[in-house]
C-alpha cells in the first residue's frame, strides 16, 4: 500500500525538523520555528459588479523576522488555505536566510480563483485585504510582494490602499510597476534566477548548458521568463507547458512562435508547433533539466520513479512531494530546492525596496548583475554546506539557512 503524501506544511515541517537533527538543535528552538510568529485571519466582504456581496477568507502569516522585516507574496488562490500560507511562509524565512538578504520569511494568501472576478471585483478585494492587514505590514515590518494569481497591477493597488492609510509608501510592497517605484529587472527575476542557478549547478554535475536539453512545466510569469532566459543562454527548450497541456519538439521549440499562439489563443492547445503531450508527460520527457514551474507537488511517489532527468531545478515552491523526494535521492538525481531555485524574486524585491528607501532608481544591468552576485553566493554556500556535510542540495540548503535564522533569535536575545 503507497504511503499516503505528506501535505505541502507537513513537508515544509519535516525538511525543517531533519535540518534541526543535522545541526542539533535544541527542543525549544524547534517549537518556537515550526510555529509562526504570528497570523491573521481576516474574512473580506466585497461588493460584486451585480450588486451582491460576497466573503472571500484572507490569511497573512509572518513565519519569523529575527533577520529583517516579514517578506513573501501574497497568492490568489482558492487553495491559499491557513496551513498552505503557514507553510509557504516558513518557506520564505529560509529563502532569505540562505542568500543572505535582510528579511524575515511571510506569506499571504485570499481564497479565490481571479479569473472569476472582474478587474473592479479584484480592486475592491485587493484594498479590503490590504486594509485588513494593514496594521501588521509596513516598509519597517512586512512586505507583500506577487505569487500566484497576483502582479504589480495588484501591487499598485495594495500600495495604493495601504497609503491611504498611512501616506506614500513605496517601499509598503513590491513587484510594483514600474511607473509606481517598481524595479527594472523585477519581473523577469524568479525566471532569470532560476537559469543562473540551473547554470551553476549543471557546471558542477559536468553538463554543458550549451546545448543542454529543458523541459518546462508552467506557463506563468517564473516559466515563461524561465524559458526566455533559457534559450538566450544557449540551452535548448524541448517542451513547455501551460495548465492544458505540453508543447515538445525534441530539435527545441521555436519559442517566438508558441508563445506567439499561446498570446493570440491564451492557451498551448492546438499549438501547431511541436507535438502536444500531457502536463503529466512533460515531467518524464528524457531531458538534461527539469524543471516544475508551476504548482506544488507534481512530483509524487506515483511518478518519481519515472522521471528521466539529471537535474530537477525547483522553480514552483514544493513542486516534488516529501516521498518523491526520497525516491530521487536513492535515484542520484540531483535536486536544487525551491528555497535557492526561486529565490531571485525575492532577491530583486530587496533591491527594489532598497530602491524605494533611496528615493534611487538602479539600472537594469545593475539589478541583473548583483541578481547573479547574490544567488550565486547562496548556491556556493549550498555546495559548501552539501560537500562538507555529504548531504543532498536541499538538506545543505536547509542546514545554511536554518543555521543563520537560529544564530539571529540567539543572537537578539529575545527567548
Ligand atoms: N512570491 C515570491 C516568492 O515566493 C516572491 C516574494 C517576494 O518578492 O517577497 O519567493
């Protein structure tokens, strides 16, 4: 009988408890970390277009902000559940912690699928979330950035609100657009970041990215600039998907003319370009790399066994589940986890916050460029951490950021 899977907080719990065995750390400083600092619940009544009312749940989470103010993305979702946020927040504290930039880890999250709402519904649900939380979030505190089901239009709206209340704010939230203090380079981050590091890690497992072969599972803002990015290094796209469906062509996609189709028709499906296979499929493609960009736990014990790749690159957060995970470790696939993978959006929010704090705008080249120097500083100590210890990427990468959370709550003394 297969184990049943753990779920993503579950996950994100057991990863953090087996660092704490690795590092030894203590009972007490394991509970005050599986738990989050604090959290709201918020229940957000907003006029509809007909004239009706309706009540969407909205959560946000601050998991730990020993190193910095609270910072993660608010998703739009109707799966953005208390213990969902609970776990992508504790995700955050160690991104921040593991490339080293001055934050703590947060999370937000409304129940609701965007799409079924009108462009004047979501204002008015994005201001009532953003006034519900207002008083726990600031530029000195918590900042909300995109995830899933949110962009800078739903940035400037948060900003916009939350100035109302406590007057201009740039610095309140990011992944603004650019127009409203948003950074160059923003946008395209998590996509960019996630190359460098697919790049830095196929060195090290002796594959030359020229020419290297990718498989890419979402279409969203981190796999369509994923995919971009890719091609411009050299590497060659064989298959990328949306939530239809896949588009494969082993000689490499054309990308200009799929997402040429995917812009005129908003979906893969009947992309005359490639063959089209299953979102299920793109995952067992043999490829160099893979990598899920999409949603959590695509990779389950089900289809783990199957995957063909040398090289999962972790661009959605918790894209292969608990079990999975160990079926690829006894497999030597290599892994780089989501908490290093994704990290260059948030990495770029820093920089944009920055920014705003300077009342100074960097250029693009500039943003790319410490974009690399500080992702790369966060692989390198993976690497480290991982040879020093004979640990996967994913346990050295927890063991890292585990380590500099710990030292900062001792370090001030508050416990
Ligand atoms: N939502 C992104 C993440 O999960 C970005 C967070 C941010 O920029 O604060 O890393």
């Amino acid at each position: 009988m297969p184990q049943p899977e753990l779920s993503i907080l579950e996950t994100a719990h057991a990863y953090f408890n087996e660092s704490c065995d690795l590092l030894e750390i203590d009972d007490g400083m394991r509970e005050v970390l599986l738990h989050p600092w604090r959290e709201l619940s918020v229940s957000l009544p907003v006029r509809m277009d007909d004239g009706g009312i309706k009540v969407f749940n909205g959560f946000r989470v601050q998991h730990n902000g020993a190193r910095g103010p609270y910072k993660g993305g608010v998703r739009f979702s109707p799966g953005a559940d208390a213990d969902h946020t609970r776990a992508l927040a504790m995700l955050m504290t160690w991104k921040t912690a593991l490339v080293d930039i001055p934050f703590g880890g947060a999370k937000g999250g409304v129940q609701v699928r965007p799409s079924d709402l009108s462009e004047a519904e979501l204002n008015r649900l994005t201001r009532r979330y953003t006034q519900a939380i207002s008083h726990i979030i600031g530029p000195q505190r918590d900042i909300p950035a995109p995830d899933m089901g949110t962009n800078a239009q739903v940035m400037a709206w948060m900003m916009d609100a939350y100035g109302q209340l406590h007057g201009y704010s740039p610095g309140s939230v990011t992944g603004k657009p650019i127009e409203l203090g948003g950074s160059y380079g923003r946008e395209a981050a998590t996509g960019r970041g996630v190359c460098d590091i697919a790049m830095l890690a196929a060195t090290d497992a002796g594959l030359d990215m020229h020419g290297a072969t990718v498989a890419i599972q979402g279409f969203g803002n981190v796999g369509s600039f994923a995919a971009r990015r890719m091609e411009e290094t050299g590497a060659k796209v064989v298959a990328l998907s949306d939530r239809t469906c896949a588009a494969y062509d082993p000689a490499g996609l054309d990308l200009d003319q799929v997402f040429e189709h995917k812009a005129r028709t908003g979906t893969l499906e009947g992309c005359p370009w490639g063959e089209t296979i299953s979102n299920e499929q793109i995952l067992e493609l043999e490829v160099d790399i893979l990598v899920p960009a999409a949603i959590e736990g695509v990779i389950t014990t089900e289809n783990a066994g199957n995957i063909r790749a040398k090289l999962i690159v972790e661009a959605a957060n918790s894209p292969i589940t608990y079990g999975a995970d160990a079926i690829l470790k006894k497999r030597g696939v290599t892994v780089i986890p989501d908490i290093l993978a994704n990290a260059g959006g948030v990495i770029v929010s820093y920089f944009e916050w920055a920014q705003n704090i300077q009342r100074f705008r960097w250029t693009l080249e500039r943003v790319n460029d410490e974009l690399h120097t500080t992702i790369s500083r966060g692989y390198e100590r993976t690497r480290d951490m991982a040879k020093e210890r004979n640990v996967t990427h994913r346990e050295a990468a927890y063991a890292v950021a585990v380590d500099a959370v710990v030292k900062a709550i001792d370090l001030r003394g508050f416990i």
